[in-house]
C-alpha cells in the first residue's frame, strides 16, 4: 500500500510513503555496489513477462536497510540480440 499526500501552501508537492517506496529507494541505493542501472525484487520478477528484448539476471540476495528479511536482487538490462 502507498500513500499520497498533498503538502505545502505556497509550495505545493506529492509526498508518497509507504513499505513500496521505502523498498524501492533502498534497492535503488545500491545499484550502483552492483554496477547495475536497474535492480528489481524477486516479487517484482515474479510479476514480470519479459520478452527477448530483456535479459533478467539474479545479482544477489540483500539485507536492506529496515528489513527483516534479505531480499533476492535480479538486474534487468535490454538484450544485446537483435540490436
């Protein structure tokens, strides 16, 4: 579940909170130790159909910051068939 939040008077921003953006910012925090673009979570592979234009590789298993469990990393990269 995330939230969206309005703030500010004069300034006006979106604020999103939740578990989904919390996860997300702390695996995108550390693409860069993996010298990957882009890192999805297993629950995201999962939900993934890729075609022949992707390759979907794991990269490791994580102990994110504010989490209980370790989580699996796959790195997603455009296919170099093709193109």
């Amino acid at each position: 579940m995330v939230t969206a939040i309005e703030v500010g008077d004069i300034k006006r921003e979106i604020a999103f909170h939740g578990d989904t953006i919390n996860t997300a910012a702390r695996i995108q925090s550390v693409c860069n130790s993996y010298n990957r673009s882009l890192l999805i979570s297993e629950s995201m592979y999962k939900t993934m159909n890729p075609d022949r234009e992707l390759n979907v590789l794991f990269v490791d298993k994580v102990q994110l910051k504010g989490k209980d469990e370790a989580l699996a990393l796959y790195a997603v990269e455009r296919s170099r068939r093709g193109g």
